[in-house]
C-alpha cells in the first residue's frame, strides 16, 4: 500500500470517528391516555336500582387518571380535551338499555346536561378532576353518564356510555 493509500485510509477512519461523535440521541416522553371516568361514590349507589343517586342541584366529582401507553419521540405534547355529561331521562333501566347501542359504543337520547371540557395533554401524569354540575331543574328518571376523549382532535364524534346509571328521585 503506498503511503498516499495509508493517508487515505486513515483520513477515512477519522472522518468516521468524528462523525460519530456528533451524533445525537433524540429524547423521549412519556405518553399517557385517559381512560373511563374513576368511580363514583359507593355512598350514593343504590342497589336495588342499580344506580347512583343524585338530586337536581347536586354536583358529580369526575375524576380521570392517566396510565402510561408507550413512549413518543413527539417534540411536543398532543392536546387531551375531556368532555362528560348526562343523556335522558329515561323512565325505567331497560327504556335506558334499549337506548344504548348493541356493543355499547354509542347512545341515543336528549342531551340534560354537559359539563365544561377539561383540557390537559398527553405527556402530563397527573389526575384529571371536575364537577358535573346538575340542573336545579332536572327531571325525575334515568339518565346514563357518557363521555368523550379527544387525543389531537382525533377520537368519537358521539359521547360514550361509561355504564354508570345516574337516578334523580
């Protein structure tokens, strides 16, 4: 190998190596989804009517925790908008049943009250909590607590059944 050869050479491997030192890691995150409502209190189910119980007037804590679904190398968070609220009132559970679609994904039925949407993003670990403030002038009957989570603008056009009955006396 003649000594232009060798220059060469070595030439090529430093410019490989200082290369490689410039090379960086693109950062991670965290990303989280928010799933169904948390619990409502046990205090206000009623068994026999398989049902919590509220009155008009009254306030529902809605809570929603994160959980971790992967990880983005995203340079910034997506937009998380929550949005809840009550459809009826039905007269009895099985007229509520028959409202609700066969796999349980969609509802039909009037709109009593919404809740103001609660903005976060998909990278914050934190807990998610508001009031659905109900009307001092709702009516008697049943009525199905939905929800509605859009991640980006992306997600159900209609509210989904949580499968929590709500009665007013």
């Amino acid at each position: 190998m003649t000594k232009v050869g060798v220059l060469a050479l070595i030439g090529c491997l430093f410019l490989v190596l200082f290369s490689a030192c410039n090379v960086t890691q693109v950062p991670t995150h965290k990303i989280y989804e928010y799933g169904s409502i948390e619990s409502l209190p046990k205090d206000r189910l009623i068994k026999q009517k398989n049902a919590f119980t509220y009155r008009p007037g009254d306030e529902i804590m809605l809570t929603w925790k994160p959980q971790a679904t992967g990880e983005t190398m995203d340079k910034a968070p997506q937009k998380v908008s929550i949005e809840a609220g009550l459809i009826g009132p039905f007269p009895s559970l099985d007229e509520l049943n028959k409202a609700v679609s066969f796999d349980r994904s969609s509802m039909t039925g009037p709109v009593a009250t919404t809740m103001t949407p609660v903005q976060t993003d998909n990278w914050t670990d934190t807990a998610v909590s508001t009031k659905l403030k109900l009307p001092s002038s709702l009516k008697s009957g049943y009525y199905m607590l939905v929800q509605r989570i859009l991640t980006a603008g992306r997600g159900p056009k209609t509210p989904i059944p949580t499968g929590s009955v709500i009665y007013v006396p």
